[in-house]
C-alpha cells in the first residue's frame, strides 16, 4: 500500500485526481480536491463503491473498462454530484499485481475533469452498439437467473433498507402467503419477532454500507401467526440500481424442536442424578469435579466444597488405593467399558463405610474422565458378617453338644460307680465330697455349654442382688489372682443393686469376665470394678491395665473361636455374651492400646 501511495502522488502534477480502487471497486483513497470537483469530502467517499456515485448509464461502461488489463485510450464517463448535477471525467487505468499470494489486486485511476459539458466520445455509436447489446445479453442473463432464484428449495428474498422488494416462491411458502402481492412491499420486521428487531437494524445498516454481515438464527411469524425458526444469512447487494441486502432462509424448526426435546431430557437426566440414592460423581485427575447430593451425605461432608477439587484416593481405605487406580487406569484407556469393585471409605466423620462402584467412561471439558456411581452397602456387609457369625455360633453349639454328650456320658458312670465306691471306704470319705462337688461343678459347666446347642428355657430368673453376685466371684478369684501380682478393687455404689437374672448364670458371666482381665496382665496389675444404678439400669465396668486388644480382633469380637490366648478356644465371650443377651442386658467393649480394656456391662434395674 506504501508504494501504491508513493506511486499515486508522483501522479498528482500531471492529473486533477486520483484514486485507488480495491478490485471489487471500493475507494481506499481519493485525492483531498475532490470536494472541489464533486462537492463529496474525502471523508464521505473513502470506504465507498466507486458505482455509487456514476451515471445509470455509465456504471457497466466503467466497471468492464476497470476489470480489463489492456486499455489502448482513457475512458470517458459522467459522476453524479451532490448537488445532483453531472461532471465529465476522463480517467486512465493501471492495474497493480499484488506480490504475495492471497492478496486482492488493487486498481489505481488517473482522473482529468472535462471542462466541456459534453466532451467527444470516440466510438460513441459502437459504444451504443455494443452497450445495447449488453443489455439485451443482461436482461436475458437476469431472465434465465430469476428463474432459477424462483425454484430456489429455500426462502430467498431481498429488502431495501428492510422492506421487501422480492420474494421467490420457496419464501411465499414459508410464509403462507398466496401471492407475491401479500409480501412485497412490506417491512420484514412484520414477520420477525421483537426481540430481534434491534439486531435486523444494525445488520441493515452496516449491510447498506457494503459490509458483510454473519449468520444469525431468528424467530418469524408466518401470516396465520405460527412461529418459525429460521437461520438468516444476509449479504450486501444491488437490486435495480439501489443499495439492497439480500437474504436466504434456512427453516430450523425441526432442528429447534429436536434441541428442545434433547434440552429437557438432559434436564431430566440431570434431576435423575440429583436426586439418586445412590452416589453418583465423576472423577477426572483422581479428583471428584462432580457429585450429587447423595454423594454429600454418604460422605458426611458438610458441604459441596469439602470434596469436589479433593483427590480421591484421601477418603478411600489404604488397602483399595491400588485395586480402585487400576480400575480406574482401565476406563481411561479404554481397556474396557465398564468395571465394578468393592471398597470402603473414610467419611468425615471417620466413620468406615462399605460401598459397591461401577466405573464407566465419560468426558469432563473434552478430557478423558470416569462416572462413578457408588452404592453403600454397609448394611448388607453387617448383614453378611451376622449371617456368617450366626452360622459360627450354629457350628459351636453343634460342637458344644457333641462336647457335652461325650463327656456327660463317661461321667455318669464314673460318678455312679464312686457312689458304689463310697460305702466300702468310708475312713476315706472326705475325698469323695471333694469328688463329687468337682463332677458336680463339671456337670453345672456341660450344662451351660449346651445352651448353645439348646436354649435354656428352664433357667430359674429371680430377683437377685448383683452386687453380692460379684463379691462371691472376686472372693473366688482374689487368691488365684494376687498369687499373680494382680490386685482386684471394687468399688461399688450402693450396698445392693438388684435385677431379675438366674444366679449361676450371671456368676458365669462375671467369672468370665474378671477371668480374663487377669490372664490379660501376666506382669501383675489391677483389675478394676465398678458399680453403678440410675433410673432405670444396673451398670458394671470391668476394666484391666493390659495390652488391650486388637483393632481388627475388637471389631469381631464374640465371636467363637475369636481369641488371643495361646490356648484359648475364643467361647468364652461368645457364652458371656449369650447369657448377657438373655438377661436383656447390653454389652460395649473400650481397649486402647498399652491402656487396657474396659467391658462396660448394663442390665434392666429390677
């Protein structure tokens, strides 16, 4: 453009004026005088199509003469002033070659003011000839081009300054109009709803200047009022020697409708995650970027911000963090479509809970990503672990009552024969009192074990002193006990605390219990005892100084065959807390590490 300018201003000591022309006729430059020759400013005509401002009769004369490289002589035509008056001018042409690929050629014009009013023009009656020729090959050109606009399968139509001046049949049908009377000569803003009118008035205008507009989706009304959805593309043009805009109609409606029912199923599907039970998330970078409400609740966070940006793998269990990243490392590569593991997590609360999640794949801002949908199945874990704990207990009381059969039976005969026994040697009796209170204490001990086997329904309930139960049960076990450097101290409320419960029994309970905070402390310690009532329950806490038991033995315990002695059997508890269950009495179980363990025992107050 530096060298165009260059160019033209050699040019200005030998030509009244001069211009540059892009090659679809647009003014880049004209000389400043121009105002003195056609009353328009230098300001009004830059920007602007030289064929604006010619003669009716000029303009193909002018544009064919610009379009062709090879001019022998100037060419002569007639510029409509301001003031409407005419002025001749001659004007030379020489058409510049852009150097770089893809850019427009540029046309520059050496223009003399004729002083006569109506100069020669050489070859004028050729010019005549070959301009009647022309415009008899145009209005055939124009013929032929109607009629193809008017089988056009698309509304087309073109306004002047938004009224309508033409209408192909494809737009008279959009609109339901019967003839092109009831279209032509009407405002487009007729048929376009409001709320794009502001926008059609700013297209038209820069249309009117040349520019080019986009496309733009509308909403129009057809003649009975029905709405349609339209895609408009709009482009400047000239229809009979006026500035126009012309526009071709793209019916959406179908479309429209499609998107708005793809709206509301997307509505829907998104009320469906809302409001799951199961949780539902998307994990993208090993961070939740998603989760419904349900996933808020089962994570007992307080609010959305507490997990979502937050890795993934902070509430989930250690001992899942490899199983869940190679589940997940699958989905994303695209090894399979679908996975399914089990896992337990941490809530905030520091709570463990168990949950089932399906994996699947999905995208989050275009990136690979992974939908989750987790489905808490702590209930059904307990209720598998009862089932599998009932079923333990089913096997020990089996093999309780096989135990207790075949010692039963021996026994009797060793006991019958000793009552034989017992007359003939009578200098010895004293030891045959001491046999006998043992088998009688065996006997008491089969009996118990078959609980388990059968319930004792015949278990004699009275109302007993509780108090006086454990103080008999310390009194047994205090000697044994100090011989091992433990001490047992009690500590006890009242004088008597009273609730309904089979004596034997409940000594079995305690004897278990105090039994086994003694064996817990092989370098001596102290056994402690409290007891205590209120309103409506008799409290005892037995608590020892030993190593405490076991995260995950604590978690079963009661189990049978559940124990951390050498030589235990792990029924012990299992009976103690059956015959606690019988009394309607509760049990909870405290250990802390290097602290001991505390067996917190309540019972219905009698």
């Amino acid at each position: 453009m530096e060298q165009d300018t260059q160019h033209v201003k050699q040019l200005q000591s030998k030509n009244d004026l001069h211009a540059v022309l892009t090659s679809n006729g647009r003014i880049m430059y004209i000389s400043a005088n121009c105002k003195s020759y056609f009353s328009y400013s230098q300001e009004e005509m830059i920007g602007s199509f030289l064929k604006t401002f010619l003669h009716e009769e000029d303009q193909f004369l002018v544009e064919s003469y610009f379009y062709n490289e090879h001019h022998l002589m100037p060419c002569t035509f007639r510029l409509i002033k301001k003031d409407h008056t005419i002025v001749w001018l001659e004007a030379g042409v020489e058409i510049v070659t852009p150097q770089m690929e893809g850019t427009d050629r540029e046309i520059i014009l050496k223009i003399k003011v004729l002083k006569e009013k109506t100069p020669p023009r050489p070859y004028m009656h050729e010019e005549k000839k070959r301009k009647a020729e022309q415009q008899s090959a145009e209005a055939a050109g124009n013929g032929e081009f109607e009629r193809l606009v008017e089988m056009l399968p698309n509304p087309l139509y073109v306004s002047i300054n938004g009224t309508i001046a033409y209408a192909n049949n494809a737009m008279l049908a959009m609109l339901g109009a019967d003839s092109k009377d009831a279209v032509i000569g009407r405002q487009s803003y007729e048929f376009i709803e409001e709320e794009y009118h502001d926008i059609v008035k700013n297209r038209i205008v820069r249309m009117q200047k040349g520019m080019e507009v986009g496309m733009i989706e509308q909403t129009w009304r057809r003649l009975d009022g029905t709405p349609v959805h339209l895609e408009v593309k709009a482009a400047p043009t000239t229809y009979k020697n006026q500035r126009a805009e012309l526009l071709l109609l793209i019916d959406i409606s179908s479309r429209k409708k499609f998107q708005t029912i793809l709206q509301k199923s997307r509505e829907r599907y998104q009320l469906l995650i809302q409001n799951s039970i199961d949780t539902i998330a998307v994990i993208h970078n090993d961070k939740w970027v998603f989760m419904n409400e349900s996933g808020i609740s089962l994570f007992e966070a307080e609010t959305y911000e507490d997990l979502i940006g937050k890795n993934v793998y902070d509430q989930l269990h250690p001992c899942d963090h490899d199983g869940v990243k190679q589940r997940i490392r699958n989905i994303i590569d695209r090894k399979t479509e679908s996975e399914i593991i089990k896992q337990s997590w941490f809530t905030f609360k520091n709570r463990l809970i168990y949950t089932e999640m399906v994996c699947i794949p999905t995208t989050f801002f275009g990136e690979m990503a992974v939908q989750v949908i987790l489905r808490d199945i702590s209930e059904r874990k307990q209720t598998e672990e009862l089932m599998l704990k009932s079923e333990k207990l089913s096997i020990a009381g089996q093999l309780a009552a096989g135990i207790a059969h075949e010692i039963r039976n021996p026994l009797t005969a060793i006991k019958g024969f000793l009552q034989l026994m017992k007359p003939t040697m009578e200098e010895n009796e004293h030891y045959f009192e001491i046999v006998f209170s043992e088998l009688s204490r065996i006997e008491l001990i089969l009996s118990e074990l078959l609980m388990f086997a059968k319930p004792q329904h015949n278990a004699v309930k009275e109302r007993v002193n509780l108090k006086k139960i454990i103080s008999e049960v310390t009194a047994l076990l205090e000697t044994q006990a100090n011989l091992k450097g433990i001490f047992i101290k009690t500590d006890y409320e009242r004088d008597s605390m009273f609730i309904n419960g089979d004596q034997n029994q409940l000594k079995q309970v305690f004897i278990n219990l105090i039994k086994n905070a003694v064996e817990s402390m092989p370098d001596g310690g102290t056994v402690h005892i409290l007891m205590t009532e209120d309103e409506y329950s008799v409290n005892v806490t037995v608590k020892d100084e030993g190593d405490g038991i076991p995260e995950n033995v604590l978690k079963r315990i009661g189990e049978p065959f559940l124990t951390t002695k050498e030589k235990g059997t792990g029924l012990g508890l299992m009976v103690t807390f059956n015959l606690i269950k019988n009394h309607q009495g509760a049990i909870q179980v405290d250990s802390k590490p290097d602290k001991g363990t505390a067996f917190h025992i309540t019972f219905p107050k009698q």
